[in-house]
C-alpha cells in the first residue's frame, strides 16, 4: 500500500518506476541485486515531491548517480533507489560562473566548458561520475578537487525543501564533505576561467595519457577503493601486501594499479568484499587503517 503511493506519485510526475529492479546495469562495477524500487525522475521539480512522499510513508531509500563508486550486494536489498543521472543536464553560464544541476556527468560539464572556452575542469573531467556524486564526495584528481571550483551548493533535503549554502557553510574534506547530514546536491555554482580551447584540450589531455598510464579507467570498476592514509598512497600499501593482480573469483584488485577493484563477467559481490575486507585485515595488521573511498551499499537484515 505504501509502495503504491509511492509509484502512484511517481508516475504522476512523469518519472520511470520500477519494482524489484536489478541495480546490476546502473553501476559501472556490474554487481548489484533487486532494491525495492527504482525511480529514475524527468526533472528537478519532480525530485521535491518525490522525497516528501517517500519521506511521509516512511520508505528507505539511495540516491544514486552514475553507480561509479558504489559496491552494491547482489541479494535483494531493502531499499529503494532514486537514479539521479542525467536527466536535466543544466548548464547555465553566466560570466564567469556556470550553475550546473547534479544529475549532469561530469564530462558533459566538461565539454560544455570548453566549447564555451572555460577552465577549470581538466584535472577532473575524467572522474566518470556525476556532478552530485563528485560533489558529495568532494572528488579529485591530479591535486585538485571539485570543491576548489565551487561558490555555492544548492541541498534539498529530505522534506524537499532547498536551501543555499557557500562554500565555507559546508564541511569539506579529503574525498568528504558533510552532505549527507544535509540532504542532497541539486545544483552546484563553479566560477571558472576564459581560457583558449586549445590549452584546455592540451592540459585535458595530459591527464589522459596519465590515466592511461597508471590506472585501468576503461575497464569495469570503481576508482580508489581506499583513501590514502596520510603521506602514504593506499595502492602502495596494497602492493607491498602482495594484493597486486590478487583475485577472488572473477573479481581483482587491477595490476595497473593496485588500489583499484576490477570486475569481470560473473563478478560476484561476495568475492568482491571479501577481497576488499581481507586486504583492509592484513592493512590494520600492518598498523595501516584504510577508510573506504568508495561505498558499500548492502541490506542489513541480510
Ligand atoms: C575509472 C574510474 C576512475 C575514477 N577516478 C576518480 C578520481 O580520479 N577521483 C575521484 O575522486 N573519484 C574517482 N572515481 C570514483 C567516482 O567516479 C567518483 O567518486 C564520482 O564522483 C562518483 O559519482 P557518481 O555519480 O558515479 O556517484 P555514485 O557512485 O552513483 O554514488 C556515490 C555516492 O554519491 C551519492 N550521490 C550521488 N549523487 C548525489 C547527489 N546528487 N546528491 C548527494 N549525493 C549523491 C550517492 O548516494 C553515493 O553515496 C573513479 C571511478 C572510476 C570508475
């Protein structure tokens, strides 16, 4: 009764609804099982009254993005998923600033950027998630991370209400910030530099031939699975406990680079997070405590 509420408004409000959807596709691993729901909105203006229906009949939900760094359990997960990628794709510049909305991937913005001659983004255009997943996050690379180009973030919370907040309001930190006690990103105001395409093109790619080099970005899986503990790389520490190359099943941590968890067919989420976990065991042996970069999202009761 409650679900059909839920669909019922969802429907209502143009957007996709499905029951007992595999999360698998949605994520750039390939794992992951059925959520109770999933909903893919049309618009931003949808997202408000969706969340304060779910809110009142007291649903759990996850809002996901491009599903690039997530691990989800491929059982049946006790929640439902709010897929919020790449449905208004709003990039609105003015002057110097561009205002974004979250759902836009990242390398759109990217490309918006340089036809329109700003800089900003070369660093991170790779990152192959969304502008929200990069946001909640605060997602870097190469020393620079996006909330270096950010003025201000729109949140909506979870009675779908908006509210402003500048850069200092926020708490920001090395692959952090605070937003999930906040809500969720809507929109994100960057201020940017005029820069001519062709330096922009040369320093995008840079970071490529970089990528290409050092990290199996084409492949499936889910960037960093730690964070570098402090003056040390995690991929370091990984290596030097022998988990190079080392596989669980059709999962492994990548020989390219060894803080990065790779996915063949068949993956399975078991193998994958008992790799992880076993390999974080022999860190904390080593006096190394490794945080998860990216995310675990499985149901409790399971
Ligand atoms: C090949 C590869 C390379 C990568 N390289 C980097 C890198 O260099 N640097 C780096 O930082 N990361 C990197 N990543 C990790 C990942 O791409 C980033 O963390 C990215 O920002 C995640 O965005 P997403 O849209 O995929 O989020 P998802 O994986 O879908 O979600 C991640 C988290 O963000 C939350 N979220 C998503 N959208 C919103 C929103 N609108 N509001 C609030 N919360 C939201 C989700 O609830 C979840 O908690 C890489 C991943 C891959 C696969």
């Amino acid at each position: 009764m409650k679900l059909e509420r839920v669909k019922e408004t969802a429907l209502t409000l143009n957007c996709t609804f499905k029951e007992n959807e595999i999360l698998a596709p949605y994520t750039r691993l390939g794992i992951g099982g059925k959520s109770l729901f999933y909903i893919k909105p049309s618009k931003w203006s949808s997202v408000k009254n969706l969340f304060r229906t779910l809110i009142e009949e007291n649903i759990p939900f996850k809002v996901m993005g491009k599903g690039t760094n997530i691990l989800i359990s491929d059982r049946d997960l006790n929640f439902g998923v709010v897929h919020l990628e790449n449905f208004e794709k709003s990039v609105i510049f003015s002057g110097t600033r561009v205002e974004v909305s979250a759902d836009t991937a990242l390398n759109i913005l990217a490309y918006k950027c340089l036809s329109n001659n700003f800089s900003g983004l070369e660093e991170i255009s790779l990152i192959p998630g969304t502008v929200g997943g990069g946001v909640f996050m605060n997602a870097g690379a190469f020393g620079k991370t996006i909330f270096d180009l950010i003025e201000k973030v729109t949140i909506l919370n979870k009675f779908g209400e908006e509210k402003i907040f500048v850069r200092n309001e926020l708490e920001i930190g090395y692959r952090r910030t605070n937003i999930k006690d906040l809500g969720i990103v809507k929109s994100v105001t960057m201020v940017l530099q005029k820069e001519d395409k062709k330096r922009i093109k040369e320093k995008t790619e840079k970071y490529k031939k970089i990528r290409d080099l050092t990290q199996p970005w084409k492949e499936r899986t889910c960037g960093s699975v730690f964070k570098n503990p402090e003056g040390v790389a995690a991929g370091k520490i990984l290596e030097e406990l022998g988990y190079k190359g080392k596989r669980k099943g059709s999962v492994k941590f990548s020989e390219k680079h060894s803080n990065f968890l790779v996915a063949e067919k068949g993956a399975k989420f078991d193998d994958a997070f008992s790799l992880i976990e076993e390999a974080r065991q022999k860190a904390r042996e080593k006096g190394f405590d490794l945080d998860y970069e990216m995310e675990v999202w499985q149901d409790e009761s399971n």
